[in-house]
C-alpha cells in the first residue's frame, strides 16, 4: 500500500515541476536552431540534421535536434541525438546529459536515466533538477535508499522549493518504507540463513545415512565372507569325514574281502582234504597181513 501511495505522490510532483530542459546561448543562431526556437519542431529536425551531416550545424545544434524529437514524442530519436553530441568534442556534456536522462525517464528505461543524471552530476554536483530526477528514477527503481538520499540532496540545494512540503512527505514516506524493506530483508536473510542451516543438517543427515549404510553394508560383506567360510569349513570338514569314511569302507571292504578269501581258501583246504581222506581207505577189510603184501625197501626208513 506504501509503494501505491509513493507512487502516486511522484506522479504528483511530476505533474507540477515536470521536466526542465538546459540550452545554451549563442550568439548566432543556425537556420535548424532559429525554427527549433520559433517552437516549429517538425521544420527544424531536418535542418538540424542537414546541418549537421554538413558540418555547419554549431555544437548546440545536437541539442536542439534531441529536444526537437523529444518535443514530438520521439524519444528513442531524441536519445540518439543525445548520444551523438557527447560523442562530439566540444559539446556541452552536462546539458546533453541531462537532457539525455529525461528521455530515457519517459521511455521508462530508469536505468539508463540514472547513468545520464549521473555523468551531468560529475560535471556539476549542485545541478539541482538532475538530482531530483535522478531520485525520482530511483523511486521508480524502488531503490529507496538512493532516491531518499537524493530527494534529501535536493532540499538541502532547494530549501525554499515550492514543492518542499511534498518532498518531505515522500522522504518520510520513503523512510518507513526503508525500514519495512530492512525488517523484510532481515527476516529474508533469517529465513535464508534458516533454510541454509536447514540444508547442512539435511546434507549431514544424508552423509550419516550414507556411511550409515555403507557400515551395514561392510557389516553385510563381512558376514557373508564369514558364512562362506564357514560353509566352507563345513564342506571341506564333510569332504574329509566322506574321504574317511570311504576310507574305512574301502578298508572293510577290503578285510571282508580277505576274509572272504581266506574263508574260500579255508574251504578249498578242508575239501581237498576231505577229497584225500575219501581217497584214502581206511576199512580194515582192505587190509591183510599176508607176505605177499609186504613190500620190501631197499633203502632204510626215514623214520627213527
């Protein structure tokens, strides 16, 4: 609501003071000059330009060109006629400067306003409408700080200016809104301090998470490695009772084995001899004790 009422109380300065543009005399004017002053714009830009293109035109005829298109409302123009004059040597830089900043403050681009008040203020500190121009392209910047400043300069340089009680209405005006932007910036800047801390704790919190997990997973890692060797173990250690156990089948199997054959070789003896005692009849009614049946040895016996 500040800003509204502010606004509307420059419109009303403006409406009153307006804009004031500088000449300068000479002591003979050129044909684009003398229409210029006889307030026939349309006639005098093209002579002014001609003049120029010739070079006949005096150093003020840039002047007087910028402030003819200005008059018409052809402020980009009078921008550029501006231009060209402090471009040239010889000119009046403060005037055309000034001049300069009040086109560009309708063409609305305040910026560049405040660059041309600026350089006619480098040339004459005191030059009292280009600094309440300037604060006024200020305010419309809503640079409140500059254009109080400024609007205090020009009381200081034009203390019996009619327009004095307006002006010091808008200081003070400008003064509350001054400090409603610092409280704004400083609550601005704790909330931006807030969401900065705010963002620490979350980065913090997220690294707590990540090395949070990296640790569970290392934790993970070491105990699948731990199982794996367990299960390891437990293969090599089922591997090893499987070898033994195998190693005693294969022993058993073995003595059985040997058994076996030994029982077969057992067996194959006591057939053989059962063979032989079959074989060897003993029934005494096979026996006789006649002489005819004794056999006489002609070697001695054996047995003692």
């Amino acid at each position: 609501m500040k800003i509204r009422y502010i606004s509307v109380l420059i419109l009303f300065l403006l409406y009153f003071t307006g804009f004031s543009f500088a000449q300068a005399s000479k002591a003979s004017d050129s044909e684009g000059e003398k229409l210029f002053k006889q307030n026939k714009p349309n006639e005098a830009i093209p002579v002014l330009e001609e003049e120029i293109s010739a070079e006949t035109a005096s150093a003020q005829a840039y002047n007087f060109l910028g402030l003819a298109y200005y008059q018409l409302g052809e402020y980009e123009k009078s921008v550029e006629a501006f231009s060209k004059g402090l471009k040239k040597s010889g000119t009046n830089k403060k005037i055309l400067s000034y001049n300069q900043g009040n086109s560009y403050y309708l063409l609305q681009d305040f910026e560049s306003a405040v660059k041309s008040y600026g350089l006619t203020l480098s040339a004459d500190p005191n030059f009292s409408d280009a600094v309440l121009n300037r604060a006024n392209s200020f305010l419309m910047l809503k640079d409140f700080i500059r254009a109080k400043s400024d609007y205090e300069k020009y009381l200081e340089l034009e203390p019996e200016n009619e327009q004095k009680d307006s002006i010091e209405m808008l200081i003070a005006m400008l003064g509350s809104q001054i400090e409603q932007q610092e409280e704004e910036a400083r609550i601005a800047q704790a909330e931006a301090e807030r969401l900065v801390e705010e963002e620490r704790l979350m980065q913090e919190e997220m690294e707590r998470q990540r090395l949070e997990q990296e640790r569970i997973a290392e934790e993970e890692r070491k105990e699948r490695e731990r199982l794996e060797e367990e299960a390891r173990k437990e293969r090599e250690r089922l591997e090893e009772e499987a070898r033994i156990a195998r190693e005693k089948e294969e022993e058993e199997q073995r003595r059985i084995e040997e058994e076996r054959r030994a029982a077969e070789a057992e067996r194959r003896r006591k057939l053989l001899e059962d063979v032989a005692n079959s074989l060897h009849d003993t029934n005494s009614t096979n026996m006789t004790a006649g002489s005819e049946d004794i056999l006489d040895y002609d070697f001695e016996s054996e047995l003692d």
